[in-house]
C-alpha cells in the first residue's frame, strides 16, 4: 500500500534521479572517447616502432655495405703499392725509372 506521503517524497527525488543518469550517459561517452584515443596512440606507437626497426634495419645493411667498399678501397691500395714499390732487377734488359714506370725500351 502506498500512502500520499510516499508518492510525494519519490515526485521529490525525480530530479535528482534524472541528474544520476545523465552523468552515467556522460561518463560512458567520455571513457569511450579516452578508449578510442587510447587505441589509437597505441596504434601509432606500433607503427613508430616498426618503421624505426626497419631504419635501424637499413642502416645496419648500408653500414656493412660501405665497410665493405672500404675493405675493397683498403686492398686496392694495398696492391697499387706493392705494385709501386721498387722491383727487384733480375735481369739486365729490365730497367726502371721512377718515372716512367716498369719496363723501359731502350734503343740504341
């Protein structure tokens, strides 16, 4: 049985009900939105990480690519003086200059 009394105090507090669900309407919108700002940092982040391992990828093949142009560079130089170098005379009909090289023609 409901007296007046009562259905008077619930006509009060409607208000205040009304206020309760609007504030749970708007918290779930706000988390659904921080949600979805989450996810999406989150999806950037991934991607960062993926593009700066496949940098740090690239730079690690061009690195090994130009220490090996160097080591060709360091032996090419290596062989160009030992070619440079003073060669021993075996024999007499080989002559040598400094500059002009090996072998030399000399007529008479």
């Amino acid at each position: 049985m409901i007296t007046p009394i009562d259905l008077q105090v619930n006509m009060n507090q409607v208000h205040e009900i009304g206020r309760a669900e609007q504030s749970r309407n708007t918290a779930v919108g706000a988390q659904q939105n921080f949600l979805d700002d989450e996810a999406s940092r989150l999806a950037n982040q991934k991607k960062e990480r993926l593009e700066e391992s496949q940098q740090a990828e690239h730079a690690g093949i061009n690195d090994s690519l130009a220490d090996e142009k160097e080591e060709k560079r360091r032996r090419f130089s290596r062989e160009r003086e030992k070619e440079e170098t003073v060669p021993q005379k075996s024999s007499a009909d080989v002559m040598y200059d400094d500059r002009l090289g090996r072998e030399i023609d000399i007529f008479k």
